[in-house]
C-alpha cells in the first residue's frame, strides 16, 4: 500500500486530508507538530511522500523540508500553505519541496497532485528509457534514479530527476516552460507554470560551476530553457 506522512496541526484539516486519502488508497501517518513528523518519518521509512503544513508552532514545514533533504531522502514532498503569497511558495520549493497546495484545495486536486509524485518516487516511468544518459560529465542512470558528474554523486529529488532526464533525452532542443511541466508534472497539473522556473534554479545550483552563468540548463530568450551538450 501506498504510505504518506501528513503533518498537519489542525486536527480539522488533518482529518479532513487523511480521510481522502485513505479513501484512494492511502496508508496515512499522521503528526501534528514538525518534531512529531520527523520521529515517525525515521520509524517508517517506507513512506513515499510527504504533505508538510507551512504554518506551524516550534519547527515549522519548512524546517522540517529541509531536514528531510538534509538526509538525503528523496521522498516526494507537497507543501500545504494557507498562504498565497509568491515568497511562501519559492521558499518551499527552494528547501526542497516537489510542489506546493494552497488553501483551501479540493479532494481531487490533492490526491492528483499525490498521484504524480508516488509514480515518480516509485521509479514508475511512462515509456521505457537506457540505464544511462551520458552527456559531458554527467551520467544519469535512469535505473537508480543517480546522478553523478565527474563521478561525484548529485543528491536529486524525484522532480529535479524527472527534469534532467527530460533535458538529457532532448540536447540542444528549446523547450517551452509548458513542455516542462506538461512532461514532469504531468497532463493534469492544477499549478502554476512558474513552478518550472524554481526547480530550475534549484537544479542549477547542484549542478552547474557557476549557477549565476549557467552552461547546461541556459534559458532561451522568449522560449523557455534549453540543455547545452
């Protein structure tokens, strides 16, 4: 069965999250505060995805984001934010975060939003790919889901994976911010296209010398962004 974390201090919502879930499919664990959170993450390491409210007393979602990534855990992670502000949402997609929700969402907007991230922390591809993509000094195997350049290990989370691969397969092909997301996040994303541009300054700055003067992941004036061979 699929298992999720949800971390929520609002006994309602709580409630309301993990009775939708449960009902498409989900093996919930549930914590209430962010220290609670990361003692139940370490006692259940099967869980595959994680929905981390932002608002929250002592550690807060994004303490508890970044800790999570900080251990090298690449499990799927959804920010639940009551806030709609622009720095809230690239806050959390910049300690790590896959994807954010705003309050208040819908059942279907929630579970589809889950959907997508457990295929990809499931290593579930839509078509087949080699064991390896190979271009300069990256090798990304497709297969354990690593990437390394010049033989040093890149840690990735499953999004930023889903976009070098995306990159990787298409060199020197100029691809709309629309291309991205439709091939990462897939058909039926409810959110906004600039979730794209933050992934990719996140991703430049694990991968390229210089993320400030990119030389793999260049933007492409008035298109989007383009993979540099």
């Amino acid at each position: 069965m699929k298992k999720v974390l949800v971390l929520e201090d609002e006994s309602s919502i709580r409630s309301f999250i993990v009775v939708n879930l449960r009902r498409a499919g989900y093996d919930v664990v549930e914590a209430e505060t962010g220290e609670q959170a990361l003692e139940k993450l370490a006692a259940n390491r099967d869980v595959k995805l994680a929905l981390l409210d932002v608002m929250l007393p002592g550690i807060d979602g994004f303490e508890v984001c970044r800790r999570i990534r900080a251990s090298g855990s690449q499990i799927g992670i959804i920010m639940l934010t009551a806030r709609s502000q622009e720095t809230d949402k690239v806050t959390g997609l910049m300690t790590g975060a896959d994807d954010y929700v705003t309050k208040p969402f819908s059942p279907a907007e929630l579970i589809a939003r889950a959907e997508a991230l457990m295929r990809r922390s499931g290593g579930q591809d839509d078509q087949p790919n080699p064991d390896e993509l190979r271009a300069g000094p990256f090798c990304l195997n497709t297969r354990n889901h690593t990437l390394e350049k010049d033989g040093r290990s890149i840690s990735l989370t499953q999004v930023e994976f889903s976009i070098m691969r995306h990159f990787m397969s298409h060199p020197e092909t100029a691809m709309t911010r629309e291309d991205v997301l439709r091939e990462v996040w897939g058909e039926d994303y409810y959110g906004d296209v600039k979730i794209v541009d933050v992934n990719i300054r996140r991703l430049r700055m694990k991968i390229e010398d210089d993320a400030t003067e990119p030389r793999y992941i260049t933007t492409v004036r008035g298109v989007g962004y383009k993979w540099e061979k």
